[in-house]
C-alpha cells in the first residue's frame, strides 16, 4: 500500500514538474529537485507565457512572432524558418512532452544581460545544491558565426549580490544536427537566498543564437557538512588528470600510472580496435572517419595526451575506475571530465553516451549519484564539452566511474580528458583522515 507520505511527496515532483509549483521550501530540497523549468507544451509555435510564468526574469524583449530579433527571445516549441542559419524544425530537449517549448534567444548585445535571472529563498546553508540547463547553439554548421558561450552564476542576494561561484559553457559548438548538452554548476549556500543567473560571454549580433531548456535546481544531498564550515567562493582540487605531453604520438603511461583502471585494453603503437584504448597526443590518422590530427583539451600543454577510446561492447565496462579514500562524508564534491566524439559529422554512427556514477566502497557498491552525458554529437571539427556530476558520499570511500551506455561497435569512439575531482571549498583539502 503506498503511504500518505509517499503520495504527498509524489503530488509536490507533479506539481514541480509541471510548473504549478516552481519553489517550494526546504520539505521539498529532499526530494531532490528545488526547481524544474520545462517551459510547457502547446500546439502553437509561440507559448504566451512570460518569464514571470516561470519566476525568473531576462533583460531581454519577448517576441509572439515567427522573427526572433537581436536582443530578444521567444518560448517555441520548434525552431521557425525565419533564419535560413538555424536548425529548422528542431525540438526542445524536454523528454514525452509532445509540443514541448524551450527559450530561444538571440543573445545581442551586453545591454541584454542577465539571460535569465532566477531569485531563490528557504535556501539551507552547509547543503550542497546543483544549478544546470540544457543548451544548445541553434546555428547549423558550417555557418561560420558567432558561437554562443554563456556563463553559469550564483550570487547571494542579501549581501550585496557577491559571487559565490561561476563556470562557463565555453562556445557552443555548431553540428550538423542541433544537439543539446547539459552544464551544470554545484555550491553551498552560505545564506538562504541566492540568485541563479544565465549571462552571455560573448555580444556579437551576426550569429550568437541559443536555446535553453530544462532548467533545474537540484539538492545534492540531505546531509549538512559534518567536517568543517565551508567557504565556497571558490572550490578546491582534489587530483586532476591531464594525461602529461610528450613528443610520440602514443605515451608509454599506463592507467596505473593516473590511479585509475580500465577494462579496456591499451594499445602503444597502432590504431585503437573495439575494446582498446591509447593515450595519444593527437588523433590518429589512419581512420578515415575521425577527426585525424585534432588535439587534447588541457590548456598550454604542447603535445598534450588524451584518453583516446573505441568503446566496444558491454564486457569492456567501465572505462575508467577511480578509487579514493578519506572522504569527508556530507561535504559537497564535484567529479567531472571534458569529452569530445571522435568521429567526424555526417557519419550518422553510434554517438558514445556516458554515465558517470559515484559509488560507496567498491564498483558494485551502493550507488550514491548518477548522471549520463546524453549522445555526444558528432561536430565539423571535435569539439570539446563538460560533463560532471556532484555528490555528497555516504562513506569516506568512494569509487568514481565511467560507463558506456552504448555498447555499439560502429562508431562509439571518444575521447576524455582533464578528469577532476573538485570539493565545493576553498578552506577545505577535502580529506577527513581518520581520527
């Protein structure tokens, strides 16, 4: 028999889920999700909610018309001819909401700002809360405009607006097909109000148009701190894997040699074959659907290696193991890594699709947080994206995962790099050693 409790907890996500209640006080932070912003579904191209519908506020001009202007949006539920540059037709990123809108702007120039502006209250201190939306750049490849790149912002709104932390998309890639991702920032509160803020990082009027979606405020985890009072103006570095440099094309390291296993295979010399891996300092050029001689993402590293890989099937999971010990149990962590498909645009392959979990004591163990990156798309030139995870471990040691949610052989090929593990303090190694 289903309890009062559960059908109260059930009526508050339905009520979230469908815009009726889009903030809710701390009863509601266990759940998990804060907010959830969807934009809704209709039959008409052009919604005739506002963004006070949805409790946030833009400096930009709403439009009810086909014809998105510089400096303006409009919430659509498909993009419209008007712009013979965008992705005609494309949907929102909403999942079975037949009709769903999403919030397309043509960003401008900085007169426009904030893109979107969400105030927060009955925030708790000391608990980890993640900030995320999809978005998407709505130029088709090969268009050669502007790229979108937006910044991530959270602010406290009762002491003179500070910044608490921020983070950027970096551009928007344009590709073939119109492809969202999914950027999210994690922070710990240290007053109960906050503002969420969307702000552009670039103001060019030719190009410079996006569509965001699914936006969302997330609890991380019911647990308050229970190492230290924290300081989250900036966070802290726990290890960070840029796989080195070097001269040769292919590095003698091995995962041992950066803590981590895998179930694939190393190869040093030759091209990658499904179920094989190598750390390369360039994309090989004898596979003639890759992107050949494309480079790693860290920055400043001549020569810098990566974590090259031809997925394969379900018995080379994971792709990558991480075993870390002396966690502090409550505190807010962030694991996270830049990811980029191999394979060149218009090959209509297998896209990789990765999950990141975090799990308590070994590989099997008690699953503590999950996210999956989505089909990375395949891109005009390889194209770099975020994709991270937050968490508060249950014990103070962890196992941090990669695995493949396609185990298709044509296609699937990846590459990974700058694989961190951040805690959301400045004043805190991260570490609680045993008393």
């Amino acid at each position: 028999m289903v309890s009062t409790t559960d059908m109260l907890e059930l009526l508050v996500v339905l009520l979230t889920m469908t815009g009726i209640v889009e903030s809710v006080g701390n009863a509601s932070h266990k759940l998990g999700t804060v907010f959830l912003i969807t934009f809704g579904n209709g039959s008409n191209l052009d919604s005739n909610k506002t963004p006070s519908d949805f409790n946030f506020t833009t400096n930009h001009s709403q439009q009810h018309t086909d014809s998105i202007e510089s400096g303006n949006f409009g919430f659509v539920n498909k993009i419209a001819k008007n712009r013979s540059s965008w992705h005609i037709g494309a949907l929102d990123h909403t999942k079975d909401d037949d009709g769903g809108y999403m919030f397309l702007v043509d960003v401008g120039n900085e007169s426009h700002q904030p893109l979107f502006n969400y105030k927060v209250d009955n925030l708790s201190r000391g608990v980890c809360y993640e900030f995320s939306a999809y978005i998407t750049n709505v130029v088709k490849s090969g268009a050669k405009q502007a790229k979108s790149n937006v910044r991530l912002e959270i602010r406290e709104t009762d002491k003179n607006d500070t910044l608490i932390t921020q983070t950027s998309t970096g551009d928007l890639p344009e590709c073939s097909n119109m492809s969202w991702s999914k950027y999210g920032i994690s922070f710990v509160p240290t007053s109960t109000s906050a503002a969420l803020l969307v702000v552009s990082n670039v103001y060019e009027t030719m190009g410079n148009d996006l569509a965001i979606d699914d936006i969302e405020l997330r609890v991380c985890s019911d647990s308050v701190d229970q190492c230290a009072e924290q300081d989250t103006q900036e966070s802290t570095s726990m290890f960070l894997i840029t796989f080195g440099e070097g001269s040769s094309t292919y590095s003698n390291k091995t995962p041992s040699d950066f803590n981590f296993t895998t179930n694939h295979t190393q190869n040093l010399s030759t091209p990658t074959e499904f179920g094989h891996f190598g750390l390369v300092n360039k994309v090989p050029g004898n596979v003639g659907t890759w992107h050949n001689d494309s480079l790693d993402h860290t920055v400043n590293d001549n020569g810098g290696y990566m974590f090259l890989v031809d997925v394969g099937e379900d018995i080379h999971q994971p792709l990558f193991s991480y075993k870390i010990i002396n966690l502090c149990i409550g505190l807010c962590y962030e694991f996270s890594a830049y990811f980029a498909n191999v394979v060149i645009a218009g090959r209509k392959y297998a896209k990789p699709d990765v999950r990141l979990e975090v799990r308590a004591t070994k590989e099997d163990g008690n699953l503590i947080a999950n996210r999956s990156t989505g089909d990375i798309p395949e891109c005009n030139n390889m194209t770099w994206s975020k994709h991270s995870i937050s968490f508060s471990p249950t014990s103070s040691l962890v196992v941090l995962l990669m695995l493949s949610n396609v185990n298709q052989q044509n296609g699937n090929d990846l590459a990974i790099d700058d694989i961190e593990l951040r805690v959301c303090s400045r004043n805190h190694s991260g570490f609680c050693p045993p008393s």
